[in-house]
C-alpha cells in the first residue's frame, strides 16, 4: 500500500502574494505622474489634472494595504494553528473520488456530488 501526501499547509506558504502586488504596478504609476507634475509645473492644468494623481495614488495604496492585511491575516492565522499544534491530521484511505476539471488556484470551486 502506498501513501500520497494530497495537501501540505507548511509548504503551501503564502499564496495570494500576487494580489496586493497588483496594486503595487498602479502605486507606481501614480507616483510617475505625481514626479513628473513636481517636475514640469503648468500653471494651464485645470484642477482635476492636478487633483486625480494624488487620488489616483491614493487609492492604490489603500489598495495594496487593505488587499495584502486581508489576505496576509489568513495566512498568518493558519502558520499560528500549525506552530501551536491546534491542527488535524487526516489519515485515510480515498474513497468514490470524482476528479473536477483543472482550474487555476482561487477560481470558483465546483459543487459536491
């Protein structure tokens, strides 16, 4: 009889890394903007090309910091359990298993038969 290890939590590590990192290509370019604004005053701008950077900016911060909290608590909790012991094994033999179809990792999981 052999054994398959299907899912391990300690190698798992952080998965949702790339979703706070998303935000991080739009902090970039606000603050692109903004720099280049500082450099190259004009005083012929109207007030919404000198007001939507900054909030544009701003909100991709607030992007980067509320998604990476979110997701990051998650993982933290879980490495906690695990260091703590406040865990289950699952040992078993698999029974009337139905294989889904292949979809990529926090896609929508299919139903239960």
């Amino acid at each position: 009889m052999t054994f398959e290890l299907v899912y391990d939590t300690y190698e798992a590590g952080y998965r949702y890394w790339w979703f706070p990192s998303v935000g991080l290509i739009f902090v970039a370019v606000g603050l692109t903007v903004l720099i280049y604004q500082h450099k190259n005053p004009s005083q012929t701008r109207s007030l919404w090309f000198r007001v939507f950077p900054r909030l544009f900016t701003g909100f991709a911060v607030v992007w980067v910091l509320i998604s990476f909290v979110a997701t990051f608590s998650e993982y933290w909790d879980l490495r906690q359990a695990l260091r703590s012991g406040q865990f289950e094994t699952v040992e078993g033999k698999v029974v009337n298993f139905v294989r889904m179809p292949w979809q990529p990792a926090g896609g929508a999981r299919g139903s239960a038969r």
